[in-house]
C-alpha cells in the first residue's frame, strides 16, 4: 500500500479544493516523506492522509494540520488554503462580509456559516457541548435548532446567535459588532417562546359560516362544475322525448322480448272479437233510482 501512487487529482474537482490538494501533495513531495511516515508523525492513519491527498472532498482541517506539521511547513498558510475550499464546498458563490456590512438576515446566517468555517467547521453536537448548559440546566445551543436556524428555516434568537459565537471563541470585541448587527436585522422580530410556556390564547375567531353563507360560496363552485362538465362532454341536456318520458324508436327494453306467431294471433283474435256486452235490467235500475229520491 506504501508503494502505490496518487491518482490524478479530478478535473471536476473545485478551484480551491484542488489548490489546497497540490499543496499538500507538493509539501508531500518536498518532504520526501512515505504516507506511513506521515501518518505517524501526523497522528492519523495512513488512509486519512490518503483520502486527504485524492482530492475528492476537502478533508478535516486537523487532517490538514496534522499532515503540514509532518511535512514540516507552516498550519497558518495551509490552515487559510483549507479555509477557501470549506467556504465554496458549503457556500458556493457566497462572500464573507462583516458586522457592519451585512445589510440582511440571509447574510448574517451566512456569516454564521463562515464563523463555523473559521473555527474548523465543528459539528453541530460538539458546539453544543462546547456551549454547556445554562443556569436552569438546560442546553444553550440545542443542535436542532441551531439547524434549523442554518438552514434559513428559522431566525436565530440572540441567545443562541451569542451562544454559537463563544462556542466557536470568537473574539469579544468581535461578539459585540455581530451582536449590534443581529440586534439591528432582528429588532422586528418576534420575541421567543419562553420554555413551558403555553402558547398564547387566540380570541379573535373568525365566525362560523351560516348554511345561506355557506350555499353561496358553494353554489358557484357547483355551477363551474357544471358548466366544465358540459364542455368535456360528461353532461348533456336532456331532449324532449326524455322529458315526455318516451322512448327512442328501436331502443332497448328493460327484458327484450319478441312475441312469437302464435301470442300474434291471440292479439289479433282478441282485436277482431266484439265487446262484450254486461245484460242489464234497466226496471231494477229505474227502481232503485226512485228509492232513493222519496224522503223517508
């Protein structure tokens, strides 16, 4: 493994990623030092210097440090390199600007990200156990918050925005600029939920819809339908036959029967026969007609 070379460094690869891997690369090289030299003088296995040295993402900056110190060169200058390629494999694009400079709350989480880059790009769970623990025992810089608050999905509050900062050792004087600044983009902001405190009571409902409000809304909403379905086709206005309640000629009955010659003539005996006449007594009629007119 001690023998094998390093593969050409990607053309894809990032201006400033590939900046710092030459680097380290020609340190390397000007050392005259095997990769399990340099991984035992630096502390780190020799598959660290490795992936360090492939130039496929930027590597840990006590990665960094560690191979500079072996390759007798100087951690500042390297530490700076390292620093450019962090900033544009987080923020490509992005600038760095200062308290004073920064004119929105896009830029200060920005500028947050590059406080974190500045001091090694820590991870979240180790800032908030570098931050500790406030009076009352509960954490100053939970990490899902402070997340969320990278992400750009929530503000950072002040206390957690002057938590961050000293777990990250900036400098005072630094704090009271970025304070100022954060005070400034923020002043608008709504304040903080304290803990276990209820979320505040709304009284102001809107009131509740009548059925003849609620019928007008939703009576043009049904005649849209309407007038939608017509147009595709799934819904036809009805002819007169339809009205009438008559059938189409030749259309379908419900049990399709077609009667056979002998029911025909039984039809056509039953046509040509004469009514029958009911017999009659027109006396008996007559006389229960008058029993019924004489007063009792």
């Amino acid at each position: 493994m001690a023998g094998r070379p390093l593969s050409p460094i990607l053309a894809s690869a990032p201006p400033e990623l590939r900046a710092l891997v030459v680097r380290l690369r020609n340190a390397k090289e000007a050392s005259g030092k095997t990769f399990e030299a340099l991984a035992k003088e630096g502390g780190v296995s020799e598959s660290v210097v490795r992936r360090a040295l492939a130039g496929k993402r930027v590597p840990l900056l006590e990665t960094v440090k560690a191979i500079t110190r072996a390759c007798g060169r100087k951690e500042d200058d390297m530490a700076r390199a390292w620093h450019a390629a962090k900033a544009e494999e987080v923020l490509p694009g992005a600038r760095e600007w200062g308290p004073k400079m920064v004119s929105s709350r896009a830029e200060l989480v920005e500028s947050m990200i590059f406080m974190r880059i500045a001091g090694g790009y820590p991870p979240l769970h180790q800032l908030e156990k570098d931050a500790g623990s406030a009076p009352d025992g509960r954490t100053r810089l939970p990490h899902s918050t402070l997340h969320l608050v990278l992400e750009g999905r929530m503000p950072p509050p002040e206390t957690l925005f002057t938590a961050f900062m000293e777990a990250l050792s900036v400098p005072a004087a630094d704090r009271r600029h970025w304070l100022d600044a954060h005070r400034r983009l923020f002043a608008d902001a709504p304040a903080r939920r304290a803990f276990g405190q209820p979320p505040p009571v709304v009284r102001d409902e809107p009131r509740a819809l009548t059925s003849c409000e609620a019928a007008e809304r939703a009576l043009p909403r049904l005649e849209q339908d309407e007038r939608i379905k017509r147009k595709t086709g799934q819904l036809k206005e009805p002819d007169d036959y339809e009205l009438l309640g008559l059938d189409y000629l030749n259309s379908p009955t419900p049990d399709d029967h077609w009667p056979d010659e002998a029911e025909i003539a039984a039809w056509e005996a039953e046509a040509a026969a004469p009514p029958a006449h009911e017999h009659v007594d027109l006396r008996e009629k007559l006389r229960a007609m008058i029993d019924r007119s004489e007063p009792a």
